[in-house]
C-alpha cells in the first residue's frame, strides 16, 4: 500500500457523503480556516480520479488515487471533492470541521466511512460523464524549477494556501516553468544590481518581488511581507480598484483566479543592494485586474 500526501489548501471542510435525496451545493463553502486532514483509502479495484469543486463549482484535477492506494488531503472545512472511475461520479465528499478524518472505499466502490456507522449511497450523475484518470501527483515538489529547495518551494505553496484559505479561494499548485520564469527575472536583477518589476512588455505573468539584507532571509521572509499588506486592504464590495495597489502584493496572493505559482531567488551582485536576497513569484493566471473581484 502506497501513501501519498495532497496539499489541497484553500478552505476545504470536513468531508460529508452526499447522497440524491440531500440538498447540498454543488460547490465549496467556506467553513472555517483550520486546515484538516482526510485519510482516503481505495480497497477498489479501479483508479479514481481525484478532484476539488471550487467555489463556482468548477472541478479542478488532482490527480488520481490508484487502486488499494492511501491518500491523505490537507485541505478546509468545507471544501467540496469529487471521485470519479472514469465513467461517472463515484462519491461526492464535502470537509467537515474535524481535525482528522477517514474515508474508505471498499470493492464495491460504495463508501464507508471508517469506525463510524453506515452512510447514505453515495451521488452518482443520471447521465455518466466521462472523466479522463490523470497521472497521480507527486506528493511533495521534487524539482523546483528555479533555485528554490523543494523544502523551500512547498512551503512558499503551503503558505500561500494558508492565506488563500483564510478568505475562502481554492489552492494553488507549483509550476516548474512559472519558477524557471521567475529565477530568470531573479538572476537578472541580480547581475544588473536593481530591484524592479520585470518590464510590462517582458511579462506573462501576475508578479510579487521582495528582498532581504539579512544573511537568514527566506523566500517565506518575503510572502510574509506580502501578506503584511492585507491590513491595507479595503474593498467593500471585493473589486480590485488602482486605488487598491498599496495591497497588490496581497491580493495577487489571494486572487482567486490564480491556480499556479512559481518563484526564483537570487544574490545581487551590484549596486546598492549588494548581498541582499532577491525572491521573485510569478502567477498564473495573473491578478490584480482592475474591475475584477480578488475573491
């Protein structure tokens, strides 16, 4: 039996079996911001595909858990997930508030939640759709893309979620080409010694920069920076305006569009700012559109 580790921030309760005779959004509902942990089991004989319904109710992929496989999801109150064999929706499972929970799948692909009593069917769809199995993801990041550890770059991840999960918007997810994008930006300024947005021109992505003079200067020094700004923020109605750009840091962090993130950091080399740590983050989609709800 394999164990994998899914770090599904963004503000996921404790899951709760839906059945047809239930009504319950066919969304994610924000519940709370103490992040939980679901054990899932697969006794099946099938790989199901694994999948977060944000709170518009669109599904967003994470993988599959193949068959007599153990998953553990880091995730929210709230948060509403879907598993699928393929051909249709097997069971739905919303996060409730319990700090840990159990979810087992036997071989009928009927779930049974484990030392609790016996539940409703699960919600199967009255028209199948078919669902592809994606690849399974790893558990952790392995390769960074930039001159992030892994260590470093899942913590800028979980980090990242922890704050996304406080206004109730879905996780984001490492992207290895977002940060290799970022660690250009980053040797960059590094080699010309200045501290500057990449050129408008130049840019694909939404960009947060910081940087340190101290030598123990973390990139998650930097995103704390960022959040910082949230005390900055006010908007009644959510929109992002320009007068809003004193909070931009934080409410690219938090825009709830966003689905990818990756960062690059670097030593620069000249100038002024000689010695200090450089952290680029780059997001994609990019937020801060002026008209736009943060989240």
């Amino acid at each position: 039996m394999r164990i994998r580790i899914f770090i599904l921030c963004a503000a996921i309760s404790a899951l709760a079996f839906t059945s047809s005779g239930q009504e319950d959004p066919a969304r994610s509902l924000n519940r709370g911001s103490n992040q939980v942990s679901v054990t899932l089991s697969n006794s099946t004989d099938s790989s199901l595909a694994l999948k977060w319904v944000d709170f518009d109710g669109r599904s967003q992929e994470f993988g599959s858990v193949s068959p007599r496989e153990t998953v553990t999801l880091e995730t929210y109150p709230g948060h509403l997930w879907s598993l699928s064999n393929g051909k249709q929706i097997v069971v739905r499972y919303r996060a409730t508030a319990a700090a840990t929970q159990s979810l087992a799948l036997g071989g009928s692909a009927v779930p049974k939640p484990i030392g609790s009593a016996p539940v409703s069917p699960p919600m199967t769809t009255s028209s199948p759709q078919q669902v592809p199995v994606q690849p399974a993801q790893p558990p952790t990041i392995q390769q960074s893309g930039s001159q992030f550890t892994p260590a470093e770059a899942n913590a800028m991840v979980n980090y990242h979620n922890q704050v996304r999960g406080e206004v109730g918007v879905g996780p984001v997810r490492w992207s290895p080409q977002i940060a290799q994008f970022a660690q250009q930006w980053a040797d960059e300024m590094a080699a010309k010694g200045k501290f500057e947005h990449r050129p408008r021109s130049q840019q694909q992505y939404g960009e947060n920069l910081a940087a340190g003079s101290s030598p123990t200067y973390s990139p998650l020094d930097g995103a704390k920076q960022w959040y910082d700004e949230k005390k900055l923020f006010r908007a009644p109605n959510g929109v992002f305006t320009a007068a809003l750009m004193s909070a931009g840091h934080y409410t690219q962090m938090v825009w709830r569009g966003s689905t990818e993130i990756g960062a690059g950091k670097a030593i620069i080399r000249r100038g002024q700012m000689k010695g200090w740590t450089v952290i680029v983050c780059n997001y994609n989609p990019p937020g801060n559109m002026i008209g736009a709800k943060v989240y």
